[in-house]
C-alpha cells in the first residue's frame, strides 16, 4: 500500500484544530446567507482566492472577519458537526477542539450560544459516529489578561464539560508572561492548559509558556529549535508540541515542507504530533497534513506511527480510552501491507 493509504486508514488524535477554521467555503456562504451577514465574496472560488496570506496577522485579520457569519447555537453546531464527520472519514478517533469566544462575544452572541451548538455536535458525533472529543476555551493574546480573566469566570456554568483552556491569536509582542495571572487561576480549578507559542514568536515564548504558564502542551513550537536547552526541557519532561505543518507552510513560518522542522524535532526526542489548525484556511485536513510530511521529508512508516501514537499519549483523553486507541494503532500497524514507495 502506499503511505498515503497507510495514513488514511490509520487512527489518531488530532489535537490542535480551530473550529472558526474549519467552516469550508460552502457552509461560509450558507451561514452569510442564513444570517443575513454582508460578506465581500460571492462565491466559493472567489473565497478560496482570498485565502493567500503573508503572515499570521493577515490571516487573523479574514479569519476574525469571516466569524461574524456565526451567531445561533446551529451556526456552532453545524461547522463542529461538519468538522467531526470529516475527522472521522480521517481515522481520527479523538478531537480536541479550540474555539474563540471573546470575538464572538464582542459581537453579541452569548456564550451559552457558542456552547449549546458545539456541545451537541460533539454529542451527535459521539452518539453516530462513536468520534470522543473536548473543547478547549482560547483567550485572545492581544486582549488584556482582565479580559482573559472574565472569560474564566462566564464559563464555569460549563466548567465539567470542559477539557481546558489556552491561548491564541497575534504572537508577537503579546508574550505569555501577560497571561500568569489567568492561567494560575485556570490550573488551580483543574483546568488543563495549553498556549500557542513559537509559531511567529521567539524559543523565549516556548520557554515563557512552559517556566511561567506551566502549560501541559504547546501549540505549535517550531521556533524551539532556536534554544538548545529548551529543546533538552522539552525532551526530558516530554512537553507535547502540536505541530501544524500546512497551516506553518500558507503563514509563511516555512518556506516549503522540505525544510519544514517536524523531522528535527522528532529527531530530538520531542513527543511532536500532527495538526490541521485551521483546515478549510489552510488546504488541508489531518490526513493532508500526514501525507505531506511523509512524502516531503521521507518520514518512514515507523516515524508515521510514532506520529500517531504521540497524539494519543498528549491527548487528555482518559488512561482506558487512551490505552484503547494506543492498541489499535499498534494492531492497524500489524495488520497493513507493506509500504510500496511512490
Ligand atoms: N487562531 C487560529 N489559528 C491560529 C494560529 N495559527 N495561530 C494563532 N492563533 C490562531
Ligand atoms: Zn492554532
């Protein structure tokens, strides 16, 4: 079989995933449609030609733009609905899903709107399709930590469903030693965190998310190579890093695949995995991501499945379902044909 088929029958986690960067082109127009919202695009060719960005911020910029389509609880249904049935044709098992809400209640909607639809998609998808997934709470980093802070305490009606928090949005000049305070206070109520860092920004973000944040993954993490110590922390704790190699390639974080530093950091003993971020952004779903890396830095079939394996092991699924999803990699891997190379 080839490693692409290997990738697409293979089960995994995928562990980094926006759900405001996940609504394909279609659902965008239907939901401006449904909502009556004015956007500049009239069709969905036109859409996917927006979508050439120069840098992180030109992208947050139509990112930020294109929420105002979702305002009801379907809106958030619909786009995590439509998400999770595209994970699962991915093999992916177990989702953990970031969403935004300091934009969105900026823009009037309630939280509990927010909330309502994404928690019973992820019931349905759970209920059809047997796909397990949290949602992680970000606060936005060029928003004060007061305002971070607030968003904290509107969500503890919902705080037993859900898996944590984190933080997202403009890196640079806005470094995680602003959010100590916030994110304490999310770990003293069990919360787990996690924080985007070293995407755009410096090693020294990486080393403030995990010395002062105490963040249990990082978002992202490329710049780490800069630091050889941090590097030696990251392996010796196994600090997870959510690597999103198409997302990094459309930012211009890297210039090609070829040189991308998911291999390099592999090689260092990192416990590194695989992401989409922003799928319909960024031309690519989790398999996408695999299969890309694999042709474009040789990665070989037991570096795939080391892949795999590592988004369960940084995952916060529980220890059973963990062990469960660990055992059906290792019995998938057993099972496949050999690899024929292309
Ligand atoms: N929000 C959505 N995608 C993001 C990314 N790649 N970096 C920071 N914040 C984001
Ligand atoms: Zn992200």
């Amino acid at each position: 079989m080839t490693p692409a088929a290997f990738i697409a029958g293979l089960p995994k986690a995928e562990l980094h995933m926006h759900i405001e960067g996940s609504i394909e082109p279609p659902l965008f127009i239907e939901l401006a449609r449904r909502n009556g919202v004015k956007i500049a695009w009239a069709t969905e060719a036109e859409l996917r030609e927006a979508y050439r960005f120069r840098n992180l911020q030109s992208f947050l910029d139509l990112y930020y733009d294109g929420c105002r389509v979702l305002l009801h609880p379907r809106d958030f249904y619909d786009v995590t609905r439509q998400y999770l049935a595209r994970a699962h044709e991915d093999k992916v098992l177990h989702a953990e899903l970031f969403l935004g809400p300091q934009g969105h209640t900026a823009r009037g909607v309630p939280l509990a709107a927010m909330l309502e639809g994404v928690f019973s998609a992820m019931d349905d998808a759970l209920g059809e399709d047997g796909i397990t997934s949290g949602l992680i709470l970000l606060a936005q980093r060029h928003r004060s930590q007061a305002e971070a802070l607030d968003l904290l305490d509107s969500a503890m009606p919902w705080a037993d469903r859900l898996l944590g928090f984190g933080l997202g949005g403009a890196e640079v000049g806005n470094p995680p030693s602003k959010f100590v305070e916030f994110f304490r206070r999310c770990r003293e109520r069990g919360f787990k965190v996690v924080a985007h860092a070293g995407e755009e920004g410096p090693a020294s973000y990486v080393r403030e998310a995990v010395e002062l944040l105490q963040v249990q993954r990082i978002d992202h993490g490329n710049a780490s190579l800069d630091d050889p110590a941090l590097m030696a922390l990251l392996a010796s704790e196994q600090i997870p890093l959510t690597v999103c190699p198409l997302s990094n390639l459309k930012l211009n974080i890297v210039s090609s695949l070829e040189t991308h530093p998911l291999k390099r950091l592999m090689d260092a003993g990192l416990c590194v995995t695989v992401n989409s971020d922003d799928p319909s952004f960024f031309g690519g779903y989790i398999n996408d991501n695999f299969a890309a890396c694999q042709h474009a830095l040789g990665l070989s079939r037991h570096e795939v499945v080391s892949l795999a394996r590592n988004s369960v092991v940084a995952s916060f699924m529980p220890p059973e379902a963990s062990k469960t999803a660990l055992a059906a990699i290792e019995a998938y891997d057993r099972n496949a044909e050999a690899w024929t190379t292309t």
